[in-house]
C-alpha cells in the first residue's frame, strides 16, 4: 500500500482493529458508536478569567454554552488572584500623567519573555489592552480603585489597574453573574477524564461528575459531546508537585505554591497524549514577593510588592540591595534564592509614606499583615534590623544611598526605575517583610493558531473542534510573564476562543 | 461501569471499536491481528554514538540487533561532531598535571545546567566517565591524541580528550567496525514512520525502506517487530526549522546550523503523540564558536575555540572583550547576539603562541582555515584591525590588559580561567577568525528512567519495550550542555539502554 492510499484507509477505516501508534487513533473509531449522555454546541473546561470570557462569548454568539470545573468552587485560581490588570491607556494611567503606549508594553514584554513568545500572539494581545479593560468596566461592571495606577516588575512605567476589592475575584464575580444573567451553567465537581479525538477532531469529553478532588475515579462517568467545540481553560500545574520537578527539577516540594491545590497536570498530560502540540512547559515562575510565614498566596505579597518594590527597597540580611526591586519575576527570584543558597535571608522594606500608595490601594491591609506577624513595624531602622537579624550599619548606608537615587531620580547601581511619586525612605515608623519565591505560573503550554485553535504534534495544524486559552497555553509570554498580564491575557484569548468556536 | 472496570475493559478489550482518546488506543488492537515483515529481538533507530553503543552491548548480551539509519551514510550527526570527549581522570589529564575529579565534573554540569538537571542521571553518567573513555579505547581501539587535553567553556579544568583524525568519526568509524564484526546490520534509507505501541508496551516499528531523504512517503512500507524493544536514538532536532521555532521563536531560518540535514522533528513528534513524557525540548543549544563565511559545522570553530577561546581571546569590533571566552555555550552564544543586536561583529583572536596548542591537537588545520579564508593572518594588531574593522586603539588596550591577567593568572574582569600554559598575546603573526552562533543542540527530549526506559506521560512510569538515549532523551544536561560532555552522555546511555533492553 503506497503512503496516500494507506493514509486515506487510516481515515476512513470505521470498525475494527487498524494499527498504528498515532495519537488519533480513535480515528478508527465511528462517531457513531459513541453513545453520549448530553450534548453542547460548546463545552469549556475550566471557569477561571479565560473559562468564563469563554463561555459569555459562545453564549452571545448564539451557542448552547456549558462550563466544567473540577472543584467545589467556580473561579479556580483567578479568583485568588491579585486582581491587578495591565491597562496601557486607562484613565487612570492619565490621572498620573504616565506616558505609556500599546509599543511600550509590548517590548516589555517581549524582553521579559525573553523574544521566546510568539510575537504575533503579543500582538493580538497588546491591542485589545485598552478595549478589555473597557469590557470588563462596560460589560461586566468590574470596579477598579479609580486612583491607583501600579507597576509590577519589567513594566517600563506603571500601568495596572486594581479591583476594589483587591483580588481577581473582582472580576470572576461579575463574569459569574454574567454566566448566571446568560444562562449559562457552571458544573462544579466535574473532572474532565478524557478528551474524545477522533479523525474529524475533538468531538466532546468524558467525565466524573461528583467528582471529589483529589479522589481520583470519585464521582459518575458520563460522556458529553460537544457539536462546535471544546475550549481548554484548565490553567497551570504550579501545584503539582511530580509534573512541576520533571519539567524543572529544581521546583521540588520544599517549595510552597501561591496556587489553589486544583493547579494540577492531568490535562496537560491528558492535552499531550492525544497529539496537541505543546511547547515551553519548563518555564515555571516563582512569584518573588511571596511571605515564608503564611501558606500559599496568601497576603503578604501584597505588601513586599505594592509598598517595598514600588516604593520602598529590597535588603537582604547583610543589609544590601541584591536586586533591583522593579526587575521581572524570574530575575528576582532567582537573586532571592541565590541570596538564600549563601545562607542570607532577604526582606522588603518600606517607611511612612512609603505604604500610603499601599493604603490607598489595599484599604485596610496593612492592619492584616500586623495582625497576622507577615511584617513588623519599628521607630528606627536600628530597631527593624536589630529585630531582623539585619547587619544595621550596612542597611542604613543602603538606605542613605538609595535616598540619594530617589533625589535624582536615577538607580545607577541597579537600574531601579524610580516613580514619580516616589519619596525617600526615611520617615517613621519602618516596616519590613521577609522575602519568599513560590511557585506562581507556568508559561508554557498549547500551542494555539492566530483564532485559538490547538494544534496537532505532528502536522502543526489546527485541530478541528479544539480551542484553548489562558494559562494552558504557551507563546504568549515567552520565558517570563510580567505581573499584571496573566489577566490580559486569559480574557483576550478567552474572548477570542468563545466567539470563534461558536461560530465555527 | 466503575473506573477500575473501566481500565481493565480497556486493557482487555482486544477487537473493534473502544472509545478514548489515549494516544495507546493502539492497546485495544490484539498484536497477534499485526502481520509483521520482519522479527527482531532489538531494533535501535539512530546510527549515532547512542544508536551504535546500545546495538554493541545489545548483541554481547546476546540479543539480534539491527540499526535503522533514515539517511544513506550512517553515523548521523555524531560523525561530522568535533570528536573531543570529555575524560576525567585520563592519562592526558595527568602529564599536564591537572587536578579534576568527578565531583568537579558533576557539579560543572549542574551548574551550566542551571540545576534544571536529573541529578541521578548526571551522576550515573559522571560515574562512568573514566572507564568509558577506556571502553573506547580498549573495547574499540579508538586513538587520541597522546598529549593533548583541551577546555570548553563551563568546565573547571581542561579535562577534554581529542580523537587524532579530529571529529567523532574517530569514534563511530570504530564502533561500525565493531557491529561488523558483530555482525549487526545497519540498514541506511530505513525511515520510521510509526512506533508501534499497544497495551502491551512497544512492539516494533513501521518504516519505509529505500527511504530517500527528505521525501516524505518514498520509499517501500514494512513493519519490523521488536521482541524485547526499541532503542529510539535519533538525536535532535536543530536542523528542522519550523519544530525549533516553536520550541523557541526566536531560533528562526537567518540562524544556520552545525548540524547535518536529517537532524529533524519527526521522531520527536512521533514519540509525543504516543504518550511519551518529555520535557524541556526549548532548550536548544548554539555553538558560539561558528564562523559565519561557511555553511554548517564546518572547521572554522576549531580555530576560535581551540586556540582563540582556550589561549587568545574574543572581541567585538570595539575592540573590547565581551564575554568570558571560557563561559558556558549559551552564556557566550547570547553574548554574541547581542553584541550583533547592537551593530557590532565578534572575533576570535590568537597570535603565535596561541595557535600552537591548536596545531598539536589538530595538525593541518590551521592552513586549511587560512587557505578556506575562514581566519586571515597579520603581522601587527595594528594590521589586523584595521583589515577586520575593528577600534585598532582599544583593540591594542584591551590585549595589553588580557596579558597582565594572563601574567597574575587572574582576569579580575570576566573571570576567565587562566590555562596554566597560557602565554601573553605578543607574538606575531596574529590570527583573527570572525564568531557566528549556529544551533547545536538540543537539550531536552525523552525523559527515562535509571534503566534508561522512556516514562509515560499520563503515569510517569516506564513504557515496556521503550528505551532511548543520546540527545533525543532530556534531563541529562539540563539547561546548557558543557562541550565535549555530548559524546559521553551518548556512550554511557545508549549502552546501559543496549544492554538493559538486551536483557528485559
């Protein structure tokens, strides 16, 4: 048999035994064999940002939309997320007279990324930046601090928004209500098992409803096909031990997550084993400003990011700078576990004024971190280093010197970018927080075409049926994502995956 | 039907239609239904260092062995390799009076490899780095040079070994005599389209004979069962342009690459899309030392490698160094780049003396390059720079203090090791070859186990009848392979894989 005329018999072969290794072999297998128990014109897997941008735009376009989330709850780990969105052009970003432009924020993150992203998918990102902060203002009714404009490390200047309610769950909750307003079911409890590809492409999933994370088997089989479409929004596997370690084996368990548990890998693996292309899976970030003396995301990020990196300093404890305080994740945290690897111990710190923008922006917070030991507040700087075990001569040079780059406005040393707004550290009381990389994002992931469309491991083409978005896919970021992009870029793509495969 | 009947009516099932999407689904196909052309106990794919090693110790162990060979010369990329082979403890290492040991060794690779390693595997490999350099020369009969030991970037020490005809071929030409006089056959324009995995593991594969590269499809179509396994050592993948580009967009078509033609995707894709675990295939590897006035690997790194990295220096058309010449591939290769991103050329300067180590170790050579017009001579830095276009004043600065760290033993600047036999750059004539990264290798792949058995990517455990070696598996090098390491990756797993598989 020549290869075509073998091809086309692998094609359309319906019962019975035909051998080959391929991925697709359920090509074999007649559509019409398959007994489903429901059906969709669209399923999406995974109710985070992207999931649930997803699903209101297959619903708008007409599609009978249905979401699946594993867990008890809906939001996965968006909605413990820090709430902050990139928001290049936003009245906000204009109240602080910051120049910004779409071209700035995409050499950004371009150089973050290392040039390893795929510069057409930035592109498509970076000019939907100002109409999808406008979407989630407009259309779902998201509410931002109307003031406070951010910078998250790498950014060239400040540019995130905040919700007002200081945590991605600003904006899950209103795509939730809008789900409810669509009428557009979320099943909770529903572990996706097997996602069903056949010669004519990904026709529907098999599932446990009742499903018991981490219990595996627990709940009912069913299957559901899907007449459009399955769109994977099943995000990252930073809580996954055993997957993390083979990717980057230095990620082991003695490193905490600021992950939800539900961060697991089953559906990268599952993604790969039926032939998606996949690719970048090694580059995992550690989130820098995590807090040893909490579990997972917790709080205290907030404080070692919004007031010490923006408007205070990073020491470690001989009382140096070992970083510039504004560098992208990746650079920061792997200065932090050098530090530590040299036995050092590394702490945000950051005076009076220096919490004020971290008041404004987190009301009430920085009672919370007192409250709960994550930082400490003292009268001098020899008392704050004293308590620390922070070598206190050397911290109040550092301190000195650093109040010297504020004054002229320039970091010769580390090439801090110092804001506008930023004053010299030197008014009481001092607060300081210790310093502790966990691991936040995985950048790699599917490979999608320009309308969100997976695509095949062995021909590099889109597979039908299948689309995917948010932190499962990769080529967006590149090695580094820079903060305050995650949520960017799960509601561009998000977006774009709902209203193409509905419409497919 | 509960989950556990589930997986074994999967297992079980034998004829027709099973609905899943597992890229095994090949498992509910009864081998015995297969009609096989040809039966084998080992069948290894890839004619290279690993390829070759597993068929030696395969058939010692008493196993019939055929190598499959997609292109019609065999010995893959290793026979155009630079044949130097990294030999800690070696007879070499000691008339130069070199401390090393496999400590040293092992933590070199850890640390180019950025801990992104398998430490066991780095140190299964380190453990056999003496007697494998004694296999070869005992078992094979291969010939060094008696006196020469060479330097890569990233290692401690000089502790490399050069075959006297100065590439692998010194290596692979040996090990074919001895599958000759194994009696092992070596089948060339074999090309596998297929591995053949069932439930019950690897069965064998699916080629086309009388393949004619690159023509997908020609050739004649047959199937070739494994009794005990495959050995899949079918290298990387450099020279396929689009698969390298989505591992890392930016390694695009103005890159050249060492590495012959058939150093291609198709394996990669085909092992993935049948469930086999890799990991970190973004890594890719560019040799810093190319020299852009030829195409491929060509000969023209000999001369910025071994003379000018390892006894001259390298600078930009500033006239300034840029990089520690004796830093790791990547470290150099990224300084290269962006060294071109900003305008200026890198070159590979070495005078009188310089090039003398390079004569010993690859005698002739140094004419070739000049009569190739790959590396130009003169009698003054005045006249070379001003030939090449370099800043003659700088130029003549910058040599002047390389000399005073070359007398102290001690570059305070770039932390270049000072070779004990290194002398000042005074001596004319002075020789100049111009730098070019081109992609080398890839540093990821198939992740196996201490047997050398490919996992599975659902479960993480090994495939039966799967095993691999050489630079189609990941985990070895982690982030950054040291130079001169490849050959003995490749000889210390593709015999371990022959003789494990020989044996199951």
């Amino acid at each position: 048999m020549n290869t075509s005329s073998r091809r086309s018999f692998l094609k359309t072969s319906v019962a019975g035994a035909v051998f080959s290794s391929s991925g697709i072999l359920a090509a074999t297998v007649s559509a019409q064999t398959k007994k489903w128990d429901e059906t969709f014109d669209v399923i999406v897997v995974g109710s985070g940002f992207a999931g649930l941008a997803a699903a209101i735009e297959a619903k708008k376009a007409g599609a009978n939309v249905i979401v699946l989330e594993k867990m008890p709850t809906a939001g996965g780990n968006s909605i413990i997320n820090g709430g902050i969105l990139t928001a290049t052009g936003c009245p906000q970003q204009k109240k602080h007279n910051i120049e910004d432009s779409k071209e700035l924020l995409e050499k950004d993150i371009l150089v973050a990324g290392n040039y390893m992203n795929d510069v057409k998918k930035v592109h498509q990102m970076v000019d939907r930046v100002l109409s999808t902060y406008e979407w989630t203002v407009n259309e779902l009714g998201v509410e931002y601090l109307p003031d406070a404009i951010g910078q998250e490390g790498g950014h060239s200047v400040p540019r995130y928004v905040t919700t007002k309610i200081g945590s991605g769950a600003g904006i899950v909750n209103k795509q939730l209500d809008k789900c409810l307003e669509l009428g557009i079911p979320i099943r909770l409890r529903t572990y996706v098992d097997k996602i069903i590809r056949t010669a004519n492409g990904v026709e529907g999933v098999e599932v446990f409803e009742g499903y018991r994370f981490p219990k595996a088997g627990s709940g009912r089989h069913k299957s559901l096909k899907a007449n459009k479409g399955v769109i994977l929004c099943y995000g990252g596997f930073s809580a996954d031990v055993p997957y993390r370690t083979i990717q980057d084996p230095k990620l082991n368990a003695t490193l905490d997550t600021t992950n939800q548990p539900g961060a697991t890998s089953e559906l990268w693996r599952e993604t790969s084993s039926i032939g998606c292309l996949q690719a970048q899976n090694d580059w995992i970030q550690c989130g820098p400003w995590g807090n040893p003396h909490e579990k997972g995301m917790g709080i205290g990020w907030q404080f070692n990011q919004t007031a010490a990196a923006e408007y205070g300093l990073w020491t470690n404890s001989a009382g140096k700078r070992f970083v510039n305080e504004l560098a992208n994740r990746k650079v920061r945290a792997d200065a932090i576990m050098v530090e530590q690897a040299n036995g050092r111990k590394c702490f945000a710190i950051a005076d009076a004024n220096g919490v004020k923008p971290f008041e404004t922006q987190r009301p009430g917070m920085l009672n919370k971190h007192l409250e709960r030991n994550l930082i400490f507040k003292y009268d001098t700087l020899d008392e704050l280093a004293k308590a620390q075990g922070i070598d206190a001569e050397q911290l109040k040079q550092t301190v000195e010197e650093f109040n010297g780059y504020v004054k002229n406005k320039k970091d010769p040393v580390l090439g801090r970018y110092i804001n506008n707004e930023q004053l010299p550290v030197e008014t009481a009381p001092f607060y300081v927080g210790e310093l502790q990389p966990k691991v936040h994002h995985t950048m790699g992931g599917l490979i999608t075409d320009d309308k969100c469309m997976v695509l095949d491991v062995k021909t590099d083409k889109p597979i039908k049926g299948l689309y995917a978005a948010g932190e499962a896919t990769g080529h967006v970021h590149g090695a580094v994502r820079l903060g305050s992009v995650a949520i960017l870029d799960c509601l561009v793509f998000g977006r774009m995956a709902g209203e193409n495969c509905a419409k497919s």
